[in-house]
C-alpha cells in the first residue's frame, strides 16, 4: 500500500530565513506519526505545507495521492485540520460552528457526539470560552468531518491534565477507525502513548525517525539514582567509582547518574559507610532524554 503522506525533500524559506531545510518522511495508512522538535524547529511550517496552506519551495508533497496545492479542494474534504485559537467569530455558538463545519463534508461525524466527549457546551459563544475549552473546539473541529488523515498541532497543549488524558482516548478511538493522524507535540508522554511513529526535526531537518522505543533506546542507557542519605558524608566516594558518570545534589538529595551496575556500586559504598538511601528513586532513559540528546544544544541559537 502506497503511504497516504509523502514529503520528499521540502524545503521552505520566508525571506531569508530557512525554516524548512530539508524534510522527508511517510506517514502510513492507520499510524499515528509524531512530530517532536524544539520551538522554531519547522514543524508548523512543514503541516502547513502539507495541509495545502503554504507553497514549499522545493520538494514534493503528496497527501492521499493528492498534490496540496493543485487538488486542495478534494483534499479540504478528506484532511481534518487543527485550527488555531482564535479564529472563529466571537459570537458564533460551539453547536453551531460544529453544525456549520459538518456540512462542509461529504460524510461528518456526528458532532453532538464529540461535542459531549470534548466536555463542550453546545450554547457557549465562541468569544466565552476558556483557552482551554477553545482547544478543545478545535479538536472537534478537526474530526467533525470524519477525515481520512487528521493533522494536529499541538493537541492537547493549554489542557488541564483530566482533559488531555480525555483527548488521548478521543484520538485511540478516532485512529481505532483507521484514520491517519499526524500529531504535533511538545509533551513527550503523549508521544509515547499515541504515536507509532515519530520524526525528531531539529532547524529545519529529520534527525531520525523512528518508534517511541527505539527513540528512547537511542539516548545513553544512563541510570539516574535520586536518594537522602541517612547523614552527610563524602559524595567524592561515589565519584571515583567506575560505573558513575556524574554526582550532583539537589537539597538534601544526591543524584548519582552512571551506566549499568552504578546502583549496585553506590549502594555498596553506602553500606560500607553505613549510610542508608532513603527515599531512593532510580529512572532510565526515556523518550525525553532522547530528546535532548538528540536536539539539545550547547551552544547559543
Ligand atoms: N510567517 C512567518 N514569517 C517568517 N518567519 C516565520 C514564519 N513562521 C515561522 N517562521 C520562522 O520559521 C522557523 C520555523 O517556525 P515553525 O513555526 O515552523 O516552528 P515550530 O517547530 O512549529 O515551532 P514551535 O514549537 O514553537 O511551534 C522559526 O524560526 C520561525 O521564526
Ligand atoms: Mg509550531
């Protein structure tokens, strides 16, 4: 099966800042593919292109086999999009700006349903509501049509926690119909729970793609020991040992980072000094830590 988003070499300038350099990915039938990278990194501008919003100066686009530009009508019908806040009247009702975009489309969801699942009220005006509830308006408004691929740009950004936990399961049961949905997003345990896949861009290019997983197996398999030792002591003991990369302090907490058999090496030297690791928390890498590997810089921008 042909992938239902092709990119092939975008690139994209505004004047003389490149903010698309040179992105390719595909995007499956059914997947959830992630878009991960830090503030200014060309996400936006590369969905914008992809949604037929933007003219890409080199590369080629194609979306359900569709080019953006050239066939942005039929596509318009079979692309759910995300909008940003603050573009509808004010004083136009959630029920009836739902009702106005559902008739837009051959084949619209039923939009008293995701109005109720979205936690909206149908008689609020536009211009009332929260940040929040405006966020959620937009993801209503980007499934209303029962597209074929959804593009969402920060979904679940502005969103109390209850409410973002609620978005996910929307999104598990909208991709459970085999929708195809691109997703934006800073938070990384959203990315970890929804997507299949994720492109790590960073100043304008892929970085790697990749699984969630696999992403996270990328970063340095480093362990990080939090603990309050029962008293002060020597925390140059734990430096020297072979297996500890760093020892740092937070309070009255000592944070030991190191590879595999730093835990038992820390905890060997305690006891032989008889100290006790109280509150003791041990974190492996994650998809955050690959994150910063992958994308962080020292350097200034
Ligand atoms: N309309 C515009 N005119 C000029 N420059 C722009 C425009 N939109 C974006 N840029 C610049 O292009 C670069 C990429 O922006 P883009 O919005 O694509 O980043 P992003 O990855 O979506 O960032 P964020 O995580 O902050 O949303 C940035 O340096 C930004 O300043
Ligand atoms: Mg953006």
């Amino acid at each position: 099966m042909p992938p239902v988003i092709e990119v092939t070499h975008l690139h994209k300038r505004y004047d003389d800042k490149v903010a698309v350099d040179d992105v390719s990915f595909t995007v499956d039938k059914g997947e959830i593919f992630g878009i991960l990278g830090r503030n200014g990194a060309g996400k936006t501008t590369t969905v914008e292109c992809v949604e037929g919003l933007r003219a890409p100066d080199r590369g080629t686009i194609s979306v359900l086999g569709l080019d953006p530009l050239a066939d942005r009508a039929e596509l318009t019908r079979r692309l759910g999009v995300q909008l940003q806040a603050g573009m509808l009247p004010g004083r136009l009702r959630v029920g009836e700006a739902l009702e106005l975009y559902s008739s837009f489309y051959p084949r619209p969801a039923d939009w008293r349903g995701l109005l109720h699942d979205l936690g909206l009220s149908e008689k609020a005006r536009y211009a009332d509501l929260s940040g929040g509830q405006k966020q959620r308006l937009s993801i209503a408004l980007a499934l209303v049509g029962s597209p074929d691929v959804a593009i969402l740009d920060e979904l679940t950004t502005g969103l109390d926690p209850q409410a973002r936990r609620d978005t996910w399961e929307l999104i598990e049961g909208v991709r459970a119909r085999g929708v195809t949905i691109v997703l934006v997003t800073h938070f990384m345990e959203e990315a970890e729970r929804l997507c299949d896949r994720i492109a790590l861009i960073d100043r304008g290019r892929v970085v790697v793609v990749d699984t969630p997983a696999g992403l996270a197996e990328r970063a340095q398999a480093e362990q990080r020991i939090r603990f309050r030792p029962s008293r002060e002591f020597d925390t140059g003991l734990l430096a020297d040992l072979p297996e500890v990369s760093g020892v740092g302090g937070r309070g009255e907490f000592v944070v030991v980072t190191g590879g595999d058999g730093a835990l038992n090496a820390v905890m060997a030297v305690l006891a032989r000094h008889q100290i006790v690791a109280e509150r003791l928390r041990v974190e492996q890498a994650g998809l955050e830590d690959a994150f910063v590997e992958l994308t962080g810089r020292k350097d200034a921008e």
